[in-house]
C-alpha cells in the first residue's frame, strides 16, 4: 500500500513542477505560485510522519 502510494506522490509531483515550469514561462506567476504553494502541502504528510 505504502509503495504504490508513494509512486502516486511521485507522479503528482512531477505534473505540478511541469505545471509550475509552464505557468512561469507563460508568464502566469500567480498561477506558478499556487503550484509552489502545492507542492508544500505534497510535503505535510511526510512532516506529520516525522514528528
């Protein structure tokens, strides 16, 4: 369960850094920095784990 979890993580952060690349070379930063904001949030569960 744990692995195909985190091979779903995985692909969801590589579709977020394409889509954060894209919005920034479309000029569109507001949308590159949602993406950012996302990509914190990807990381909370890993927080919560470790504390």
């Amino acid at each position: 369960m744990t692995r195909k979890r985190t091979i779903i993580e995985r692909i969801l952060t590589v579709l977020v850094l394409l889509s954060i690349v894209r919005q920034f070379f479309l000029g569109s930063y507001h949308n590159a920095f949602l993406g950012i904001l996302t990509l914190l949030l990807f990381m909370v569960p890993h927080l919560i784990d470790r504390a």
